[in-house]
C-alpha cells in the first residue's frame, strides 16, 4: 500500500462543509496520497469570555501532521478574524504565498502565462506589547531582526530562482521610508549578487498602487509587508467576485497553512451555491508542497479547463461568456469528469523552496558593524503649556556631553520652531544628541540625564538609547 501524507483538517462553517466535501471528492477522485485528519469544533464556543479556546485535539494534530487544510471560517464577524490572527499567531506563521492566476475566459488580460506570485511577511505576528502611559496617548512596539529579514529575502531569491521569475519588486510601505524598509532594501541589494539573473526592484507604495492596472503584465514577484496584501486583492480583482478562485499558502518555521481566500458567507450556506475553486486550489499547493506533483497538475489542469469552457458557478457566472451555470458539487464532478486531461502551455505550479521551510536551517548572521551610543530619546507626560514653553524649560536641562535637538509632539518637530496650529497631546519626545561627534557618550550621563528631569518635576514615562551603527543612525530621524 502506498504511503500516506497526513495533514489536519478542518470543514469550517458557512459554506465551509461543502466546499471542503467537494474539495475531498476532487482529491480522492485524483487518487491523492493523503490521509486527513478530520478535527470536529464547536465555533460558537471557540472564543469564551473574551479568550480563544481551541480542544486539545486540534493542536495534538497540527503538532503531529505540520500541515493544516483550512475550509472558510465565518468572517462577518470580528471574533472569527481573530481566530484566524490567533493561529497565524500560535503557529508562528511568518510568510504567505499567493499566486494570483489569471483565469481565462474571467479575466480582462487573455494571458494564462502571466501568473504573479505575491510574498507577504509579518514579523511581527505574535502580540505586540502595548501600553498607556499618559491620559490620552496609548502607543505600541514591534521589533524586526536581521536574521528574520534576511530569511525572508534568502527564500524570496529561491521562490523566484526555483520557478523561472526574473524579477522581484519590493513595496516600499511608505512614502518615507523607515528603517524595516532600509533593512529589507539593504538585504536584498546584498543578496541579489547571488542571483545576477533576477532583477531587484523598489517601489513606492503610491507609485505601485497607482500604476499596478497598467504594469500586471510587467510584475513576476511581489514582496510585500502583509497590511499592504488585502490592498493589492482590491486592485487585481476590482469588485469582480473573484475571490472564490484563489488560494494562498501560509508558512513558518515547522507548520504550513493552506487556505481559500473566500469568507464562509452563512447566507448562501447549505444552498450548493458557493464556488469549490478556491480551496481546491489550496489542495493542489498542499500536494506540491509535499511533493504530490503529478497529482496536484492533473487537477489544476482539470480547474483550468472546467473554468475555460465557461462551466462556472453563480459569483463568476456571466452572460455572453459562461456557458453552463453549475452549483458546489457539479463544479466538482466537472473537474472531476476532466481529470485526465491536459492543457497545453500552462504555467508549472509553484516550486516551493523545501531546503528553507522544511530543513529550518538557520541562516547566520554575525553582525560587524561598530555600536555607538549618540544620544536619548525621553518621553514625557507633561499638560503645563505649550511646545515651546516646555522647550524652554528642557533646554536648560543638559549634561556635558548632551542637548536639547528637538521635541516632537505626535510624530511633528514642535520645537524649535513651535506651529502654534498643532493641537498637542500629552506625550512629549525629547531627543537629546551628543553636542560634538567627538564626544564618547556613556550609560551613566545617560541616567544622569534622567535625575536632572525628575529633580526638575518632569514625569519620565519611558525612554530609548539611540546608536549609530558604523556611523549610520540606528533610529529614524523625524527631520
């Protein structure tokens, strides 16, 4: 008997439990090697008293198989969104992969060949630690790694290598760009000498979104910070009911995620309306990536050719293009019925880069670069006056080494130079720097800083050291 792939299963609600039921008849039609373990959840009780509760049961398998197949949950609510952010969570996934296909007849651009792979990262996808420390300002902090970014830029450069991309563009996530896009840009400037053969390039976030009708055709990979991703759905599928077609793969350090994108829409559940092509797509990246392949092309090509001759259900049906309206399950016999076709210039499915997702080699970083104090970054609760009544006052406040730069006041330089429009909160930063770049700075004048503004009446509520790093500022500069 040939050995079988376990993996950890779910149904969902909503349309959850017949998309996966046709998803399952597809896979089993298709003779796939795999063995799912079907976990049963009572979704009015997974969240109690403010708290996410999964059964032992589910974990034991995620623990067991590394492999989770997941049906739509219900979105309409909130609390269902953050079932799925306490997996991402609790599973520490890091990276998706969305391969965003264009479906002929459906699509506007009649090239099957153009396929573009969407990376999204979260580095910070575990809780972020939050606080309130003034009466009106509540703030939070997230931290990013070298390693972690050169991680995800080594295994961008093996996706793009591995299935024939030239070209991979970085989305800037803002207009000024911060000090996560300086790493990621830095990292894939270094590593891009070692592949000479794909293009690297940056865009900026209102270029690209502004330019993104008309570029498609011009984009292979797309790495992208994960708040940005459900920006680029609206644009690609442009209110076109596309959602139900396209899948994406979720991936970390030991366990990977495959999903529709589809919500489980309750008022259509139980009707035989919803459309299957999503998560039998998901099924087929979840046969390639255990290495299924053969599997997993005979019914991507039995999806293709099911949607190219106009056999669709009713979110993509339309008039004049569809030729056959079908439900849930007579979209799944008409794959089914066409899984030993074939179709002719397709392009191959995603070459998932096994050596870095599977093996968990870590890849080393030792860091050279000299550390050097310059400077404090002190947060204060102060109500008394204006920007620059405060800055009078903290002027004054120095050590021998260090003084007064600026004070900002909700992310604007407010003094020098007070903009008597700002409406102020009460949470006040007061960078001070090293008075000449000769000036060694140490720990001690830093505390000693600290004494000189309490003595003074002044409430610390939190403070950040500042360094440069062979010279280059280690901290965004607001100026």
């Amino acid at each position: 008997m040939d050995k079988t792939t376990p993996f950890t299963l779910i149904y969902g609600n909503g349309i959850g439990p017949e998309v996966m039921d046709a998803t399952l008849r597809v896979l089993n039609s298709a003779n796939a090697k795999i063995n799912p373990e079907v976990i049963e959840l009572d979704y009015n009780s997974l969240i109690k008293e403010d708290e996410i509760k999964f059964p032992d049961s589910f974990w034991e398998s995620i623990k067991r198989t590394k492999i989770f197949l997941k049906a739509p949950l219900n979105e309409s609510e909130n609390k269902y969104r953050r079932i799925d952010r306490f997996i991402k969570a609790k599973l520490s996934l890091y990276k998706s992969i969305f391969p965003f296909h264009q479906y002929i007849p459906l699509t506007e651009k009649q090239n099957q060949n153009s396929d573009i792979l969407i990376i999204t990262y979260d580095l910070t996808s575990n809780p972020t630690f939050q606080y309130r420390q003034t009466q009106n300002v509540f703030h939070y902090t997230t931290s990013i790694n070298v390693p972690d970014v050169t991680k995800i830029v080594q295994e961008t450069y093996q996706i793009a290598s591995e299935n024939n991309k030239n070209k991979i563009s970085y989305i800037i996530s803002q207009n000024n760009i911060n000090l996560e896009d300086e790493l990621f840009i830095n990292t894939l400037t270094k590593l891009s000498k070692e592949y000479p053969n794909i293009k690297t390039e940056f865009i900026s976030c209102k270029r690209f979104f502004y330019n993104l009708t008309d570029n498609i055709d011009n984009l292979e990979i797309i790495l992208i910070q994960n708040n940005l991703f459900l920006l680029i759905l609206d644009f690609l599928f442009r209110n076109k009911n596309l959602e139900g077609l396209y899948s994406i793969a979720q991936f970390g350090e030991q366990y990977s995620v495959f999903q529709s994108l589809q919500d489980s829409m309750p008022e259509i559940a139980g009707k035989n309306l919803a459309n299957p092509t999503g998560l039998i797509m998901a099924s087929v990246l979840l046969l390639n990536f255990i290495g299924q392949t053969e599997t997993a092309y005979k019914i991507y090509n039995a999806v293709l050719k099911t949607i190219a001759e106009g056999i669709h259900t009713r979110d993509i049906y339309k008039e004049g293009i569809s030729k056959e309206l079908v439900g849930t399950q007579e979209f799944a016999d008409a794959v089914i019925n066409r899984l030993d076709y074939s179709i002719n210039n397709i392009n191959p499915l995603i070459s998932f880069p096994r050596k870095y997702i599977e093996e968990n080699e870590d890849i080393a970083y030792v860091s050279k670069e000299n550390k050097e104090l310059i400077g404090v970054d002190i947060y204060l609760d102060w109500i008394k006056g204006t920007a620059t009544d405060l800055g009078d006052m903290v002027k004054k406040i120095a050590t021998e080494n260090l003084r007064l730069e600026f004070i900002s006041n909700k992310g604007k330089i407010v003094y020098p130079n007070d903009n008597i429009e700002t409406l102020y909160s009460d949470q006040w930063l007061c960078r001070y720097l090293r008075k000449d770049i000769i000036n060694v700075i140490k720990q001690p004048e830093i505390t000693d800083l600290i004494s000189k503004l309490y003595d003074t009446g002044f409430e610390i509520i939190k403070i950040e050291l500042l360094y440069n790093f062979d010279g280059k500022p280690g901290y965004f500069n607001i100026k």
